[in-house]
C-alpha cells in the first residue's frame, strides 16, 4: 500500500500563539512542520511537541537573504513547500508621548516586509510547480484606524491590499493567497494589553478556524465572525460616525479627557 503523499507547510511566527498552535493543528492531519522564529529556544519547544512532524528553523524575517536561504533548506530537508502561513509579527501600541519613528520602522519591517520576503523566498518554487497556497496574518486592525495602533494598523492594512494585489497574477500561475484576519487571540502578544479585549479567543480555537479556512481555500479567513462583522460595518460608516463610535466603544475619548 503506497503511504499518503508527504504534506510540507512553513509557519513563520511558529516558536508561541497562533503559529505554534497552528503547527500543532497541522502536525496532528499528518503534516510536516517548518516553524521559524527568532528565539531558538521556542521553536524547540514547539518542535518537542511533535516530535519528527515539527522541525525549527530559527529566523529573523527581517532578513531578506536568510529568508531565501531558509526556504531552500526547508524544501531540500523537508520536501516541497505545499503551504506557507507568513504569520511573524511585533505589535506595541503607540501614545502621542511615545511617537517615535523608529518604532513605525521596525513594524513596517517585521509585519510587512517580513512577509514580503518570504514571498520573494518561495516564489521561485511555487512558480515552477504551479501549485502551492500562501496565508498572509494580518489583523482586523488592518480595516480601520483604530485607536493606538498607529504603528501596527497600517502593517496590517498594507498586507491585506498586498495579498488583494497580488491575487490576480498568483491565482493565474495556479498559486492560492488567503488573508487571515483574526480579531483578539490570547497569545503573548495580547498578554499585556491592560483593556477590555471583545470576543477575546484562546489561540486553539484561532488555530482551528484558521485550519478550516486553509483546507476550504477561502481568500479571506477572519475570526470571531461577530465581531469581524462588527468591524466590517464600521469600516462602511462615513467619517462623521466613525470616529464617535469607535471612540465611545474603546474608551478613548473619555480616557483624553481625563489624561
Ligand atoms: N493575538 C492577537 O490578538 C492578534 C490579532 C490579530 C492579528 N494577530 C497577528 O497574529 C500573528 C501572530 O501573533 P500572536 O498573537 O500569535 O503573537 P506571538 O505569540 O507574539 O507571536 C509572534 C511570533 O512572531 C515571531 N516574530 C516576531 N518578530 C520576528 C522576526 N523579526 N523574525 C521572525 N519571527 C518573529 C515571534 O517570535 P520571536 O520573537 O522569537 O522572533 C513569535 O513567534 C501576528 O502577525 C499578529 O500581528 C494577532
């Protein structure tokens, strides 16, 4: 009996949250893993609980030559690549008292073209076997600006216009593209936030819609349905409504007053 063809996905962002539970969720179909992330140690942690399914492939997506050369070893030591969830991403919330460049700088190049370089990474394979899908993590804070997320909001807006732009020449070449847009996951990244967090999902659960949403293709994965729904409408009001609602549903313009 000829055993199942061998399945290969790459998840950057793999090493905690929703890239190390999504690698466990791929690992537990049968799927080889390739998690990459910077933080050696938590890739192996990830790795260890799915031993000879996931594989560490440590990484800094900044870094436009170690991403090619890191897809490379991922096909030559794992097989071809069929899925590649680009999902590394650094989210700090932005006041007027800590405005500074810098930080804008540093999410353009870890959320944005840290995704483009894993692109131009796996372009050359995919293109030449006609197959392949790609999932860009952005963020519902992609669809709107969104109070403090100065910084982060425009990464994500810029990923979700990349992946709309992009779908027409990759869909031609046989190449699927998704969007994942999750609203809040309790993962580290959101550990820290000291306000309400709506619809907040644990990130077995965002692992899992995400899972789905890869396996029925769909262009745009987006999580927890009500309140991307929620979102949605907000991003058709027209100025003169939006900024009152968005202000009263964070708190923001009550916590201006006061400072
Ligand atoms: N949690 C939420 O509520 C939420 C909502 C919407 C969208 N998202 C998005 O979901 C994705 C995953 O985030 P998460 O919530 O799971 O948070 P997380 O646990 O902090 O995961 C972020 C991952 O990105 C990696 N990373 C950061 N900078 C990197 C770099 N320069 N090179 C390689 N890897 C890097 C981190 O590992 P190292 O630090 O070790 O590199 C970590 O593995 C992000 O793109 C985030 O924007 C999250």
């Amino acid at each position: 009996m000829n055993a199942a063809p061998k399945r290969v996905a790459w998840i950057t962002g793999g090493g905690s949250g929703i890239g190390r539970a999504l690698a466990l969720r791929l690992a537990r179909e049968g799927w080889m893993v390739a998690v990459s992330a910077r933080r050696t140690e938590l890739l192996q942690e990830t790795a260890g609980l799915a031993k000879d399914l996931i594989h560490a492939f440590p990484l800094d997506v900044t870094d436009t030559a170690a991403v090619r050369v890191t897809a490379e070893r991922i096909e030559s030591q794992l097989g071809p690549l069929q899925l590649a969830v680009l999902n590394a991403g650094i989210g700090e919330f932005v006041k007027l008292d800590n405005f500074h460049a810098a930080t804008f700088a540093a999410h353009m190049q870890v959320n944005y073209l840290g995704v483009v370089n894993g692109i131009e990474a796996l372009l050359p394979a995919l293109r030449r076997r006609h197959s392949g899908h790609i999932v860009i993590v952005a963020s519902i804070a992609g669809y709107r600006g969104v109070p403090r997320a100065a910084a982060y909001g425009p990464t994500k807006a810029a990923l979700i216009n990349l992946a709309e732009s992009l779908r027409f020449d990759l869909e031609r070449e046989g190449i699927r593209i998704s969007i994942c847009n999750p609203g809040f996951v309790d993962t580290p990244m959101t550990a820290g936030n000291r306000f309400p967090m709506p619809f907040l999902m644990n990130a077995e659960d965002a692992a899992e819609t995400l899972y789905r949403g890869i396996m029925q293709q769909k262009f745009e994965i987006a999580f927890p349905r009500r309140f991307v729904w929620l979102l949605k409408l907000f991003r058709c009001l027209p100025y003169a409504l939006y900024f009152p609602i968005m202000g009263k549903f964070t708190g923001i313009n009550r916590r201006h007053r006061h400072g």
